[in-house]
C-alpha cells in the first residue's frame, strides 16, 4: 500500500458532482504535488497579494471557475496552507473531469486542495474557522 489512500465523502462528492473521476496513484501524486508547488507556494509563503483571495470571495472565484477538470487532494502538516493540518494524517488524492460544484462543507472538513488541471488556480479549504484559517483562492502568476 501507497501513502495515498481513499477518502471516502471526497468520492462521494465527486461521484455526485463530476463527470468522472480516478484516484491518484502515488506517483502522480509526488506529480501533481510537485508541479502545485511550484507554481502556488511563492504566493502561498509570501505577504498577502492580488493573487490571493480569501473568504467568501474565494469561494465565489473558485464557483465561476466550474465545470473544470480538476486535481482534488490534501498536503497534511503543509506550512503554507490557510489552517494548520495534522502531519500525520494520511494523504489522498484524485483527478476530477468536469467538476460542476463545490460540496464545500467535504471540502473543508477534508482540508481539500481543488486545482485546475494546468494549474491556473487554486483553491484551499479548511476545517477550521476564523481570520487565519479561511480558504484561499489563488490564481498562477505565470498565467
């Protein structure tokens, strides 16, 4: 077994609301986390910015996003991202074809990571509530 494992509501959601979905094996998931990286953290690590957009305005930019073919997964114990994560926890992984929707209250509680396929955008939600943990939308300067 692979450190990328199943994550049972995020199937849920994306069987009701995309139109076809595979998980991620644990080579594209290094991939996919490698190539997020590189084109997100300068912005993520950095002072807030016009890339970023956090609230209820990411919400509302990540909507008008959709239908998309996306990458959903999560980055437990990720220094940059909007709420701190347990390191521990295991990783999951998948390639949604044309998302049409947002389950947001999943994507929260999975502490989900939503990005475009090319890597246009992103979109990282949280469990957590309040000023330093809300989600993040952050669109690729090299667009």
């Amino acid at each position: 077994m692979g450190f990328v494992r199943e994550h049972r509501d995020v199937e849920t959601w994306l069987t009701a609301s995309a139109a076809s979905w595979i998980p991620l094996t644990d080579a594209d998931f290094r991939a996919i986390v490698s190539r997020w990286e590189d084109a997100f953290e300068i912005e993520l690590s950095g002072p807030h910015s016009k890339f970023i957009l956090h609230g209820r305005n990411a919400l509302l930019a990540m909507e008008r996003e959709l239908p998309a073919d996306v990458y959903v997964f999560n980055l437990p114990g990720y220094p940059h991202l909007p709420a701190s994560t347990d390191a521990l926890e295991r990783q999951y992984g998948y390639l949604a074809k044309q998302l049409l929707r947002i389950d947001v209250r999943i994507a929260n509680y999975a502490d989900a990571i939503v990005t475009e396929a090319t890597l246009r955008f992103t979109c990282l939600y949280t469990h957590e509530a309040g000023v330093l943990a809300e989600p993040m939308y952050v669109v690729s300067k090299s667009m």
